[in-house]
C-alpha cells in the first residue's frame, strides 16, 4: 500500500506544474504564431509597405493623367497637349518630326 500511495503522491506533486506549463506553453505559441502573433504582425507589415508602394504609384500615374487632361480642357487649351493628341489620333507627323518607329507590342505609355 505504500507504493501506491507515494506514487499518486508523487503524480499530484507533478500534476500542477505540468498543467500551467502547458498554458505557458500554449500562450508562448500563440505570442509567435497565433492569427495575431510575431509572424502575423510582420506579414501584416510587409503587406502594408507593399500596398503603400502601390497606392504611390497609381497617385503618380493618376496625377500624370490629370496633367495630360487639363492640358486639353476648353477653358485652358494647351496647344503642345493638343498638337499631341491630333497627331496621334490622325496617325500624321510634320516633315521635320524625327519619327521613331515602335514595334508592334512596345507600348509609348
């Protein structure tokens, strides 16, 4: 009967450390990979610069656009932004236009 009584002695003694070690454990995993963990928060990062690079960019090319636009308002007539656009809406070039000939899948813009 000692026996026994010194082993479930003993599985008490261990029972409680093992249980809150395995929350430590559980919660330590969670801090570094859980939906809100370490990893998460550094893809979450990454994924913001790179949507932020994106945003820059498409304001860059949305602001180059808005300058070609006004360029061509009846208010304000540029007349370089509207040479521009008749030549290339009527395919035509001036005798003394250096042309320069783009291959059939090179884009201008």
């Amino acid at each position: 009967m000692g026996f026994w009584l010194s082993v479930k002695r003993r599985v008490r003694a261990v029972l409680a450390p093992v249980f809150f070690l395995s929350v430590a454990a559980y919660f330590g995993w969670n801090v570094t990979q859980g939906n809100h963990g370490l990893v998460a928060n550094a893809e979450r990062q990454e994924m913001l610069r790179q949507v932020q690079s994106d945003n820059a960019s498409a304001r860059a090319e949305r602001d180059g656009w808005a300058r070609r636009v006004a360029g061509l308002q009846a208010s304000h007539l540029d007349p370089d932004t509207l040479d521009e656009r008749a030549r290339a809406m009527l395919n035509l070039a001036d005798p003394t236009d250096v042309v320069v000939q783009y291959g059939p899948k090179e884009k201008l813009f």
